[in-house]
C-alpha cells in the first residue's frame, strides 16, 4: 500500500509540473481564459453581476501570475511530499506517517486552488459557469476531486 500512496501522489506531482510547463510555454492561450473569465465578456447578456467584471490587462496578468505560482507551489509540496514518502517506504509506521505531512500539505494547497480560484472565484464570482466558451468548471471540479481522493487515501492509516 505504501508504494500505491507513493505512486498515487507522484502522480499528482507530474500532473501539476504538466499544469506549470503548459501555463508557462502556452503563456497566451491559458492567459485568455483567464481574461475572458475577470472580463465576463462571454457571460449571460445583462446579467446583474457585471459589475464584477475586471478589464484592467494588469490584473488580468496578476491573477494569471497567482495561479501560475500557487500551481508551483503546490507541485513543489507534493513533489517534495513524494520523495519524503520514497525515503520512508520501508521505515516504521510512525516515520511513515510524519512522511505524508508535506505530500498532504500539497494536496490540500492544489484543492484550494481548484476550489477556490476557480470554482468559487472564477465559477461564481465572476459567472464562469454561464460562458458555454470559458468555462472550467467542469475541470477545477476534476482536479478538485482527484486530489481530495489522493488525499484520502494518503492519509488512510497503514501500519
């Protein structure tokens, strides 16, 4: 079971590094989502909350920028998190669960980027769920809940 927990969250880790390399080669084509998504540009037509809607290319890039960084931070954790668990593989049961603390860590930092960014942030505050273009939650909701999955079942005990 250790090695599937250890598996389950380099997996994770090579997913984001993907996520980060992808956001970073493909800097305009994941930059328009997200201008799309502060503009509401692709929003409901007069709909009551387009006074939320952000124009201004220098926040566009700043929230691009938020992202791009909390991606890495959370591949950083997980990716880090995953060697801790390699080193431990065969330690006792106590060193093995100090060894999940930062794989955990990542887990939960990449959730709340899903979960907050883009399914609260994006999916609500500034509509996202109403374009039929610029809509990812069908995706944060994905990435949400893989990595509450690896979550779980990292830190189901296995002595």
């Amino acid at each position: 079971m250790r090695l599937c927990k250890i598996a389950v969250v380099a997996c994770s880790f090579l997913y984001l590094l993907a996520v980060v390399y992808n956001n970073l080669s493909d800097y305009n084509s994941n930059y328009q989502f997200v201008r799309h998504v502060l503009g509401m540009d692709t929003t409901l037509p007069g709909n009551a909350g387009m006074w939320r809607a952000i124009q201004a290319p220098w926040m566009h890039r700043a929230f691009y920028a938020a992202i791009i960084l909390w991606e890495s931070a959370s591949a950083a954790l997980i990716g880090i998190g995953a060697c801790r668990l390699w080193a431990a593989r065969r330690a006792p049961a106590a060193e093995w669960q100090g060894a999940k603390t930062l794989a955990a860590a990542g887990l939960t930092v990449g959730m709340a980027l899903w979960y907050l960014a883009f399914i609260t942030v994006g999916g609500e505050w500034f509509l996202m769920w109403q374009s039929k273009v610029w809509n990812g939650l069908e995706s944060a909701f994905r990435e949400f809940t893989v990595m509450g999955i690896s979550l779980v079942f990292l830190s189901l005990r296995d002595d």
